[in-house]
C-alpha cells in the first residue's frame, strides 16, 4: 500500500469518512478518491480501523452517568455557570460559622444577664447585711431583691425606713448652716519674683 | 470538518450546557450521550482495559462541576477529551505506584489494548488492532482522535498538548506505521 501524494486529499480522508466535510470539499474529495487507488484503500483502511477499534469498546451506561452529576441550579434562578459546587461549598460553610456565631453571641449575652442579676442579688443581700445591726426601731428591714426586681447596684434612700428619714431630716433641721453646693470661685493669680499678684 | 459544521455542532453543546445550567437534567443526558461513546473509544486506545466507563464518569462529573470555568474557547469536546487524557494519565501512574509495581512501557499498552482480543473474532480486524496497538502513545493518541473521532488538528494538538503541524506529521507516519505492520504481516 503506497502513499497518495496528494497531501490535501490524504488530510481530508478522515473527515471525508466521518461524513463532517462541507459539500464543496465533500465533492472534491469524493471526486478525487474515484480516480485515486491510493486515497481508495487509505480510506478502507480508516474504515477497518474505526470498525476494529470500536468492537472492542465497552457500552457508557449514560443513565448512570447523568445520575452521578452535580445537580444545576435552577432553585435559584442563578446559572451553574456562576456556582459551582464547590463555591457552594463554601458558602454553605459561611452559613455555619455565622450560625454558631449567633450561638455564641445569644448565648454569651444570656450568661452575662443572669451574672448581673446574680450580682445584684447579692449587692442586696449584702445592704440587708448591712441594715441589719440598724437601730431597734429600724424594723422595716429591706428584703431581699430576688432576679425579679431588676439590677440594683446598691443602697439609697429607698433603703431607708419612715423612722430614719424622719431622723436624717431632723438631724439636717439641727445643722446651722447648710454646705454650700455652689463652686468655689477662683481667681487667678499671676506668678511673679516678688510673689503672687493678684489681679 | 468544516468550521460550518464544527461551529454548529459546538453551538449545540453550548446550547446544551445552557439548558442545564437552567435546571433541565435532560440537557445533560444529551450531552453524555454526544460525548460518552467517544470519549470510552478514546480510554480504551490509551490501553484503559478495566474501569474505562469509570473513566468516563469521572470526565463529566469533572466538567460538570466545573463548567463555570469553561469560557468555550475551545470546542467541549475537546474539552472533555483533555479532562480525560488527564485522568488515564493519573490512573496509570497510580498503577505504576500500586503494591504490585509495574514498569508501564509501551509493550504494557499494547497489551492491555489487545486484551479485548477475545471479542474480535475476524482476523483481519484482530491485525488492524495488533496495528493501531503497536504505535507510540503520542502516535496512536493523534491518529485515534482523527480516525475514530474525525478531530481537526487543531483540537487534536489541544488534546495532546501538542501542535498543529507536529500532530498532522504523528498523523501521517501512523498511517504509514500501520500500512507497513500491516504489509508485513
């Protein structure tokens, strides 16, 4: 068997017998093989070899094929082009640690609350403490605040019974004169060799 | 094939891809069954014996899950055929660090390719195999993708990662290898 030395019509010979030519080219070729005992056996030949080869190949099971592949994502309106599995991965990963995040910060905020009340209830305890070695008439202990009540950082005139505000205010009757609140005035004063001067 | 057909053809590929892409599961049916049958010839030449519809498998669930990064620059055929070659690749240098190791020579991928011997009964079919199995890796890649699957050059030097006029010179020496095996036979 010898070689056409038409290389051009040697090249198209595969794609002659796959039928994929354009007709202009299909048409030359065709026309060419006719006179050609070269190019005639060539492509006998191609067709021995695509039948041999093709004995031998296993059958593609296609339905399990397509049962193995990414689902699209026709959900979200959005084109599989822009979301592969694995940036959904990624997101889905995102949406996790968000998720214990929130966790975290709900459940840190809960902890934080029932300590706080935990420490007031316990500024409570220790005002009773306090009121209790009060004078005798001071009977109206201050109970307890339980979580109920709110936060209470510590003692005040709330804390105080009829009969010690009666006192306080007795004791303030008895003061002559009273600490003034106003400030200080200040007047400046230069510094100088001989002393302060004032102005 | 002329760029009329070949761009036809990819533009149903790509009009495929796009209904999938919207959530039609039959796209991709069609599109295995474009490419499957190929792409099994292709594994079985590159001396896949056991586990070539694995292969395939692997091929479209690769290209499955990455088709965002396919900007068709090149045909998804030829895309596909790449993915593949990288894979057979992969098996058998996994073969070759296996328990059992196995120089992987030529020799061995004539072997595996003429262990399907047994269902070619015609002898004349048996001598064209014996042929096609007996040509350089790089040969029978090129002369495969063209005589089996009608590939263009220039698809055919993506696949292989090669050139255009170094796989039309692989091309024509195969064929004259062949012709030879064959006269001599």
């Amino acid at each position: 068997m010898t070689d056409c030395p038409n290389g051009e019509m040697r090249d198209l010979l595969p794609e002659y017998a796959h039928g994929v030519l354009g007709a202009e080219d299909t048409a030359r070729v065709a026309a060419h093989v006719a006179a050609c005992d070269d190019c005639r056996a060539e492509l006998a030949l191609i067709g021995r070899v695509r039948e041999s080869v093709t004995l031998g190949v296993p059958r593609t099971n296609v339905a399990a094929i397509v049962g193995a592949l990414p689902a699209p994502r026709a959900a979200s309106g959005k084109p599989a082009l822009y979301a592969s599995p694995r940036r959904d991965v990624a997101w889905k990963t995102w949406q996790y640690a968000a998720a214990a995040g929130l966790v975290l910060a709900v459940g840190s905020g809960v902890v934080w609350q029932r300590t706080s009340v935990g420490t007031g209830a316990r500024f409570a305890d220790s005002s009773q403490v306090r009121t209790s070695p009060a004078p005798a008439e001071t009977t109206h202990a201050t109970a307890p605040l339980t979580p109920e009540d709110g936060i209470t950082f510590g003692g005040g005139l709330s804390d105080l019974s009829l009969n010690d505000l009666q006192a306080l205010l007795g004791q303030m009757d008895s003061l002559k004169t009273l600490p003034s609140t106003d400030p200080q005035s200040v007047t400046p004063v230069i510094a100088s060799n001989e002393g302060g001067k004032t102005l | 094939m002329s760029d009329t057909i070949r761009e036809a053809d990819a533009r149903v590929d790509l009009a495929l891809i796009a209904r999938w892409q919207r959530g039609d599961e039959r796209a991709a049916t069609e599109l295995v069954e474009r490419h499957a049958p190929a792409l099994a010839r292709f594994a079985v030449t590159q001396g896949v014996r056991d586990g070539a519809d694995e292969l395939v498998q692997d091929t479209f669930v690769r290209a499955f899950s990455s088709l965002h990064s396919f900007r068709a620059d090149s045909s998804l055929r030829t895309w596909l055929f790449t993915i593949l070659k990288r894979l057979v690749l992969d098996r058998q240098r996994a073969e070759r660090r296996g328990p059992q190791q196995v120089e992987l020579e030529e020799r061995h991928a004539v072997q595996e390719f003429n262990a399907l011997d047994g269902l070619v009964a015609d002898e004349a079919m048996l001598r064209v195999r014996n042929a096609v199995a007996h040509l350089s890796p790089l040969q029978r890649e090129v002369f495969t993708l063209r005589v089996m699957e009608g590939l263009p050059y220039t698809e055919i030097a993506q696949v292989v990662g090669s050139t255009e006029g170094a796989c039309r010179v692989h091309y024509h020496n195969a064929m004259r290898a062949i012709k030879e095996y064959l006269s001599d036979d």
